[in-house]
C-alpha cells in the first residue's frame, strides 16, 4: 500500500470512529427499562424532590407526548375558555406536579416499551441497557417540563419534527399514545378535571400533532 | 509558476488532498452506514457497537427482541393464572405466523410485516369472533413465529358507542379472565363525552398473560378503542 493510500484509509477511519463516538444512546425510540413502573405511584410535589435533571446529554424523544420546543405553557389558572366556554385548568400544575414529571415520564417510557405497538421502536434502546433509557427519560421529562411551562430550555434535544422524521407516525399511533400516556397520568392518581383541562389542550392540538405525524 | 514555490507547497496541498478525499469519503461511509443496507457495518467499526444511535437497531435478532420484550413486561405479571389464552380467537404462545397469514389471506387483509410483528389494517367485520371490533390489528411474534400479542385497535365515532364498546368488552374479558386488576373511569356516554382524554381502561394481569381494553375521548369527535393481549 503506497503512503498515499494509507493515508486516505486512516483518515477515513479516525473520521468515521469520531463520528458516533460521542452519541449517548438516548436516541429514536424510547425503550423501557429494566425496572418497573409501579402505576400506583401518586403524583404529588416533594421539597426534597428534584423535578428535572441536567439537559447536558443532546438525546432525542421520539413517538412520546411533546409540544413544540417554543414551550408555550399550555395550561392555565383563568377560569372559563371563553372562546369555547369549556373549562380552563383550575390547576398549578408546575407547583402541584413538577417534582414528579421525571416519575411520569419513566412511567410513560416503561409502559411505550411494554406496549405491542410501540415495543419494536423501543427494543433498541432497551437493548443498550438501563443506562441509556435513564438518559432517554431524563430527557423526555426536560421535554414534558418545558412544554408545560414548568421549566425553560431544560430540553436540548431536537424538534419534534426532527426527533420523529422517517419513523411515519401516523395518526393511529400518535392517538393510541397518548392514550397510554392518559393511562400513565390515571395510574398516578390524576384527577380526571386535570388530566382533561389541564393536560390534555396540548396533546390534542391539531397544530403539535401535526410535527409528529407523517414525519 | 515559480518550481521552487510549487516544490514547497507540494507537501501541503498533498495533506489538503488527504483530507478533502477523507471527508468525502467520511460522508460516503457515515452516509451508507445510515441506510438500512448499510448499518450492518457499524458493528465493525471500533466504538460504535455500543454508542452509536443505530448500532442497536442493526445488530437485534429475534432472540434479542424476545429477551428485551420478555424482561420489560415482566413488571405486568400478575398472581393469578389465566383461565384461557384466547386473544381474539387466537391462542397466546401457541398460534403460528403461518396461521395468522392463513386467516389473513382467507379475509382478503392487507397486511405489513415488520421486525417480529404484523400488522393488517382495514379488518374486514366477520374476519373476527363476534364482540371484536378492529379497524387494525397488529400481531407480535417470539422468535419462534408464535403469537405472543394481538393488538386492536379502532376508532370510534361518538361517546355512547365508545360507552358501550368498552363495557362490553371489560365484561367479555371478566367472562374469560376474572375479576381486573385494575379499572379506572366510567363506562358510560356522559363520562366519554365530558372532554379530551377522559378514558375507560380495564387491565387484567395474570401469570401467563397481560389483557387490556381501553377507549379514550381523542377531542375533535374521536374515539380511540384498544383492545390487547400479549403473553408474559
């Protein structure tokens, strides 16, 4: 081999060994962990809990419950809807259930890898082991906490357009998660007016499911 | 041209050459690697078995979908065996892939295959036992090619029909399971139609086997109703 030759093959080697050397795994699909979700965990604030960990790991979320990473704080404390006359969420929902998003969303993670339709997206990242999945839902509960306004640039993953690109969510899959994740908030102990009023506006927007699905 | 600046620049604008033919040739390898022909080589390259985003998904066979499957439902075994493994008419851990495909081309399905699943969509009515509504079912196989989930799934047009499809599929599952373990919501027209995300679940867990119907008020006049089996 000349040393014209080597040199071209060794340059593509260390270029190519940088290249993923630095991913953490906490990539496209979220997977389950190793450990169980107890569904009885109650849902409730705790001064000695942290409610969010370092966003310092650039993981992804996929095919979980998102908003847009412009977090709008979906939820509010102003009454009535008036321009549907429904309900508003009575709720301080950061103050009531901040600490526990890191729980809800180890609980959303756990349930999306057990679950039929979404275990094949989750296997991979279950398969690298708990400490990937750990970092999975760290990072998926920076994303809840800023959706919901809780928190701000917690999240530094991508879009949810980017996160979900090439999975083709379609709108059957979206819809059949968030039905699991209105199982996981039901388990927690959620009242029913907040998983409704409070929870749900972002999750049932037509403009954020538009980011995940058909991506 | 000067020779003598030529000669000195050689050296250079060798290395210049070395690198620019690196870096495409870096994208042409990270590139293909990325392609589903491609991955399998991340397996060879030192340092990405473990780290990069699609070495995992490269490098799964059955056995690894069974035992990651396997360890992640084992949080849902309940105390109480099963009285039946029935899961829409098909027998949890026993029945075939072959089977299944036999049933599908009997109803004229079309069906997708992906990884160790299956999924047929546009379930025709009559193409399941009486009780079992499904626009889509989705079939997980072990590594063996035997069913180990079936999934429903469907949607739903107004609360009442949500109200009623999920009673009568809770009590179908307590004629062939027992009591739940779990039931959250109320099964009636006023509950599913009171805002987005009110839901009616049902979950029974067993020692062999997991089973649960659900429906769910989606907003915007829909309802979802699932309806699963997956063995433990």
């Amino acid at each position: 081999m000349t040393r014209t030759k080597f040199s071209v093959c060794l340059s593509v080697l260390v270029v190519a060994l940088a290249a993923c050397g630095g991913d953490d795994g906490g990539d496209d699909g979220a997977g389950d962990s190793s450990s169980g979700g107890s569904a009885s965990t109650t849902m409730t604030t705790s001064a000695s809990t942290t409610a969010t960990t370092s966003a310092s790991t650039t993981d992804n979320t996929s095919a979980t419950t998102d908003a847009s990473s412009t977090t709008d704080d979906p939820t509010t404390d102003t009454g009535a809807d008036s321009s549907s006359g429904a309900p508003a969420c009575a709720t301080d929902v950061c103050a009531t259930y901040g600490a526990a998003v890191p729980v809800v969303a180890g609980l959303i993670v756990d349930q999306a890898a057990a679950d039929p339709e979404f275990a094949d997206f989750f296997a991979p990242l279950v398969g690298e082991g708990t400490e990937a999945v750990d970092a999975f839902k760290a990072s998926l509960a920076n994303f809840i906490s800023d959706a919901y306004g809780c928190t701000s640039g917690a999240y530094t993953g991508p879009s949810m357009p980017e996160a979900h690109a090439g999975m083709g969510i379609t709108q059957q899959q979206y819809d059949d998660f968030i039905a699991l994740i209105v199982g996981v908030l039901q388990g927690a102990g959620v009242p029913d007016d907040d998983i409704n009023y409070c929870f749900a506006p972002p999750l049932v927007d037509p403009a954020f499911e538009a980011m995940i699905i058909g991506q | 041209m000067d020779t003598r600046s030529n000669r000195r620049h050689k050296p250079w604008l060798r290395v210049l050459g070395v690198l620019a033919l690196g870096s495409a040739a870096f994208v042409a390898v990270v590139g293909f690697a990325h392609t589903p022909a491609g991955r399998p080589l991340l397996r060879y390259l030192p340092g990405m078995g473990s780290s990069c985003p699609h070495a995992a998904a490269a490098t799964m066979t059955a056995d690894d979908r069974d035992r990651v499957r396997v360890q992640t439902l084992a949080q849902y075994r309940g105390e109480a065996p099963a009285a039946s493994r029935d899961a829409a008419g098909f027998q949890l851990g026993s029945a075939s892939r072959d089977e299944v495909e036999r049933w599908a081309l009997a109803h004229a399905l079309a069906c997708t295959a992906a990884g160790s699943s299956l999924r047929c969509d546009a379930v025709p009515a009559g193409a399941l036992p009486p009780g079992h509504v499904a626009d889509t079912i989705h079939f997980g196989f072990d590594a063996r090619d035997r069913v180990v989930s079936v999934d429903l799934s469907s949607r739903l047009p107004d609360a009442a029909i949500a109200a009623q499809w999920v009673e009568r599929s809770d009590a179908r599952l307590r004629a062939q399971l027992g009591e739940p373990t779990a039931q959250r919501g109320e099964a009636t027209a006023a509950f599913m139609a009171r805002a987005p995300l009110a839901q009616v679940a049902s979950e029974f867990r067993r020692t062999e086997l997991r089973a649960k119907v659900s429906v769910t008020n989606l907003g915007h006049g829909r309802f979802a109703a699932r309806e699963t089996y997956q063995q433990l």
